[in-house]
C-alpha cells in the first residue's frame, strides 16, 4: 500500500480539505492518505475550535485514513519547526509523498527556488542585511532579497508574497535539510484564499471564514454548504456538549488570571516570551476585560499577532523556554484514528516505521508528549468554563477507528 | 483620644460583632474602636465573602471608626503568625488596649493560663513531647499537657478547649513576646458560639453559620435578623453587582488550573505546601469537578481542613514560601476606611504611629503590600467569572469615608 501525506489543522475541515485529499490522492497515485494534525493548539498560537478528537472525526469520514498529532513541540512553533516536525513524521510513517496546497500548484518553480536560495544562501543573507539596514522589517527584506535574487536567472520561481507557497516552500526546504527520503507534491488550491472570507456563492470557503461566521453569527446553518455534512455532524455533536466552540474569547478568563498570577520575572521564563515584554503583558491583562481588548493594548509594530499569540500560548499552558528548548526531532508517531484501510496500512508497514507508534499514551513516558497530554489538560479547563461535561482526556480516548 | 483595637475578619459583620465593639468601647472607655481586619483572604485559608472595602463599610457603618488591614503575610498564617500581625499593628497605631471575645469573659485566667505555660516551658514541652510519643496528635497533646500542667498549681485558668479562648490567648502570648506596651482586655462571648449554625430564635448567629445559610439559600432574607441593616445592605449591594457570594466553589475553575498548569516539582515552591502533597493535589484536582469532591479527595488524617486551604490559598495567589518567609513584622499600616471620629483620631495621633500610615497604595513600594495588591488581584479573577462589573482594585479604591 502507498500513502500520501498532508500536514493540516482542520480548524475546521471543509470542502477545500476534501477537494485537497483527493488531488493528491490521484496526483500521487496513493491508496491511502495520512494526515498529521496540529492537537489542541495551533501554529497561529490559538485553540482550536473543537478538539483533536472531533477534528480526526471529520478528517476520517472524508478521505484520510490515519490522523497522527504533530506534537505541541512543533505544532506552536515558527513555520521552520512546524514544518520540520511534520515532514519528519510523514516521512517516519513512510509515506512516499506529501502533498500541500499552494497558490503556485506545479513543484517545479517550488524546487527552482529552493535550489536558487540554497546556492545563494550567502548573498541572500546579505541582501537581507542590506535592505534590514535601509529600515525595512525582517519579512519585508525576506521578500525583497528574494525578488531581487529571482532576476539574477531566468527560470520559474515561486511567489512568496502568497501564504501557501510560503508554507510549501517551508516544507520542501525541511525536507532537503533533514535528508528525508519523501518527496514533495503540490495541489493548486482552488476558489478560496487562505484568509477569505466566506463567499455565499461559493461552496469552499477558508477555515478562517468559517471560524469568523461561526463566532459571530453563533449559527451554524450560515456554514453548512462549506463543509462536508460529517464536518457538521461534528461541529453539531460538539454544540450539544460544549455550548459554544473554542477561542481565546472562550479561555479568556484563564489566560488573564495565568498572566497576573505570574509576577514579571515568571513570566519571561514562559516559551517565546521574549524580555521586555512580560511588563506590557501584565499591564494590558489588568486593563482588559476580552481577549480581543488584551490584544489592542499588547499590540505593537514590534511583534507580529502570530507571534504575540504563541507566547500566550505557553503563558496558557505554562510551558517554558527550558521545557520546549530539549527538543528538536519527533520521538514518536501519536495515532489519533483511523479508518479500516488505514489500520490495514498500519499492519502492514508497521515494522518499517522509523519511529515507535503509540497508540495508548498510558504506556509511554516519553517527556514530549507529555507536553501533548499537558497541553490537551489544559484546553481542557477552559472547556469546564463552558460546560459541565467533562472534556476528553488523553488517557480516557482510544484512537477513533471508522 | 483614647483608642481600642479590636482584631477581626467580618465575614460578614454581624450583630454578635456589634455587641463586641459596643462592650469592648464600655469596657475600656475607648472614644473610638479600631479594627484590624483580613483582607481578600481569610485565616482560616478561605477567600471572604465580599471584599474587603464592603467588609469595612459594614464595620464603619457599626461602631468601629478606623479599618487597617492585616496583610496577607499575617491573615493567612496561622494563629501565632495571625496573632503578631494583628497586635503589632494595633500596638502600632497607638490603641491603648486590644479586646477580643472569648468563653471565658475575664482576663485574668487568661493570664494565669499564659504565665503558668512561660513559667513551666521546659515542663510544658516535655509533656507534649511524651504525649505525642503515646500517639495522640499533636494539638490533643498540646491540651493534654495543658490540662496536667494546670492541676500543679490552684488558680483560675482558661479552658482551652474553647475556639475563642485559644485566639486570645495567642493575641496575650504574642503581645507579651513582643514586649508591645497595648493591654489586653477580654469580653465574654454571648449567645452564639464560633461554628454554631443559625439558630432562629437568636438575634446573634455566627459568621460560618450566617455563611451557611446565605449559600444554602441563596436568600438574603434568611440572615437578615442576624446581621445590621447596614451590613443587610452592603450584601444586597455587592449581591447586585456580582450575582452571588464568594467562596472557593466560586474560583473553583481558577484553582483547579492553577494546579494543574504547575508540574508537581513547581507546586511545592508555593507557601504552606508540605512536599510530598503535590501529586495528591494535583491527583484530586484532576478527578474532581467541585472544590467539595476535591476537598473530599485530598482531605486524609495527616492534614487539617484548614491547613489544606492555606495550602490551596497561596497556590490559587501564587505567592511561594521564598517569597512569604521574607517577611516577619509588619512594615506599614494599610487603611482602609474611616469614621469623621477616626479621621480626627489619626490627625491627632498620626504622628506617633509605630509605622507608616498607607492611604494611597500608589505611594508606596513596600514588598509585603505588593502581597496585598496581588491578593486582591487574585481574588477580582474570581469575580470576572460571575460578573461583568469590573471588581474594585487597591490602586483605584482610595480610603472610604463614613
């Protein structure tokens, strides 16, 4: 059997998902696809809508057939270490290939730049403190030495100004970096951009328009037509149990009191915090009553949202620089489901895998998934803020098999 | 202008209080009763009621004229740590007497009782010691000891079996190995004891009782008789803009994510919490879903109720035993309140004062009152959870005037 991989959140998962897994299913030939997905907290630094476990639902009943989680470790990293993490499980898996989606849609431009930027590292480098010195912000003179780059040949590059060539470039180049034997596919993306709202005529629409539709019109009929029924299926099954889906508007409560519990000194040991910013952190926690508020008064030209928000998260779950510094590869494949197919492929292939699989956590020890259970804890405290279920556990939820 | 202190936690002030502060004024032919009250959180490891400042404007309203705050080194210690806090600042302030309740009603078998155990100290210890080694526990050998030593000599001596009869007896010991020049006075107790539940026939009740009923209830009518209509209004009040009272059922889901985001090795650096506690904190925090099954999970022979909420208290603040055993004797006296005659007793006396008089808490940098500000901080995160009425905050609440 062969499988192809994709590296997704499915924050939620709709049909430009489902449209994803079957292109690269018939673009690669594959008999499976197998999915590693973002757990509890997502590279943006932000709680995912509803859980790892309802999230693999909606990946099984439409096209994947193994979800595995990329650990907490990579899956709040910067784009370098997301996408190390993820190719690196991929590949442990064995899958022959990844496919991701990106605005471009052909691989060769992908591999031209990466070869262009790798044998012109050095002055890629230096075009990029030039045009830092010139007053410039580091992405910016990124994008501007690249430009500048591309005219010294002529062939196909990609565009970096666009979100999901970005992130395909990210894991083309970890790939080569670590020597994995997998080999990269695009699939060009189709109809809705990666921040696109939703467009009623349209039946694919961004994740991040579906989250907004959802949060704001607290309906979920408004976003039926952009999600495959299972998806609503499960969005709805979450409903009855949780009341409402999952933000930081949600943990709010939580999040200023594990901010203010903290005294400036505590804070800058958390993961991503950088110095200098543990007294703004603090004084724009006191004064604000909403996340979104919190966020107006942190908010400065020095620091991106993403990256704001990614110090909250280890604020959040109480993450340190000294915890999440020991590591730097995956030390396991976690199974979060699968389908028959994708049990027989475990079977089969088990043997070959390049990492152990774990399919229990009670069984293992391993300090990196630690983080993972610590981390599912806690999105766990603010769902008993909403609801008097208790959310799932690490250690109650066998993998989903459908 | 002649002043009695009186050492206390109001929670809530009731008419046994009134009682008290009328006989301690009678008493000692005070012109004006001086309170030194526990903040945010409480002796017993508990968070108050209501805060502090509608806690002072009930004791304003009924006969005390002055409110300083015992600081949270001293409110959550136990009773000796409680006992130097509270007679040093009313020593400091210049009372000439301090009054406390007890069983008993007379002061000089409280300083028969306190002169027999200084004199017989050596023998006092051994008792205690050969007491313990029989296997009794250790406040039972402490009144086993007691009660061998009293037969040595015909006096009158306290019984300290009594709850408010060991209180005071700490207030007369702490004030005498502090050399404080202040004397104590006791006023027999009536009609109520320390934990009696709410009697109906009786205008006094408790406060643990009147506790009781208001959250049995939830029907402030229920307590109404016991209680000034002044501190009937101020519950009213706080009840209007916060919805309901405080307790640790109320921060509950705070608490349990503050366990639960610390690893085990991190809870042991918070004060009070004895190692070799920390997995079974964070055990019954895991399995519980209300502060009462927690308290039943973790509650074994080894630990008081009461030292378990101290425990608990300064985990829920964060504030560790590095930072707690700092301090040792108060460095300031915090105001919280006045009457007119309190007003012109401090104008009139201000200048000789054993410590610096706090109004403004902006003024100042002192580290234990940043312990203070912190408690209180904390303790408003409760508030965010029940209520959209942003708490009172020590920077914004200047000293009430009554």
């Amino acid at each position: 059997m062969k499988a192809v991989g994709v590296i997704v959140e499915y924050n939620p998962f709709h049909n430009g998902h489902h449209y994803h897994i079957t292109e690269s299913k018939n673009e690669t030939g594959a008999d499976i696809a197998i999915a590693v997905m973002s757990g509890q907290f997502l590279q943006r630094g932000e709680p995912a809508l509803v859980d790892k476990w309802h999230r693999a639902k909606m990946a099984l009943s439409s096209g994947i057939d193994i979800v595995i989680e990329l650990p907490y470790v990579f899956s709040t990293g910067n784009a370098t270490h997301f996408a190390e993490g993820a190719t690196q499980l991929l590949d442990a898996i064995q899958c022959e290939s990844f496919a991701f989606g990106s605005e471009q849609g052909t691989i060769q431009p992908f591999l031209n730049t990466h070869s262009l930027l790798k044998k012109q590292n050095e002055e890629y480098n230096a075009l990029i403190k030039q045009f830092v010195s010139t007053g410039l912000s580091y992405p910016q003179s990124l994008y501007m030495a690249y430009e500048k780059l591309k005219k010294l040949e002529e062939n196909d590059y990609i565009d970096l100004a666009q979100p999901n060539n970005i992130l395909g470039y990210h894991y083309i180049e970890a790939a080569d970096r670590l020597n994995l034997t997998i080999k990269p596919v695009t699939i060009q993306r189709i109809q809705a951009g990666y921040h696109d709202l939703i467009n009623t005529d349209l039946s694919i629409a961004s994740a991040t328009g579906i989250r907004k539709s959802l949060f704001e019109t607290l309906n979920l009929d408004e976003i039926k037509k952009f999600v495959p029924t299972t998806t609503f299926t499960q969005l709805n099954a979450w409903c009855k149990t949780h009341n409402q889906f999952i933000n930081w508007d949600t943990l709010w409560p939580l999040l200023r009191y594990a901010i203010l519990r903290n005294t400036p000194e505590q804070l800058t040991q958390y993961a991503d915090v950088t110095e200098g910013i543990e007294h703004a952190l603090i004084k724009a926690a006191r004064k604000s009553t909403s996340f979104s508020q919190f966020m107006t008064n942190l908010k400065s030209k020095r620091y991106t949202w993403t990256r704001l928000q990614r110090m909250i998260t280890h604020i959040y779950t109480g993450i340190t620089k000294e915890t999440l510094h020991q590591f730097s590869k995956p030390s396991y494949i976690r199974l979060l489901g699968m389908t028959s197919a994708g049990q027989k492929y475990l079977s089969e292939n088990k043997k070959s895998f390049k990492l152990p699989l774990i399919s229990r956590v009670a069984s293992t020890k391993d300090p990196m998934l630690q983080l993972d259970l610590r981390a599912t804890e806690m999105y766990a405290q603010g769902l008993s803020l909403i609801s008097q279920h208790e959310p799932n556990g690490d250690y109650q939820t066998p993998p989903i098999r459908l």
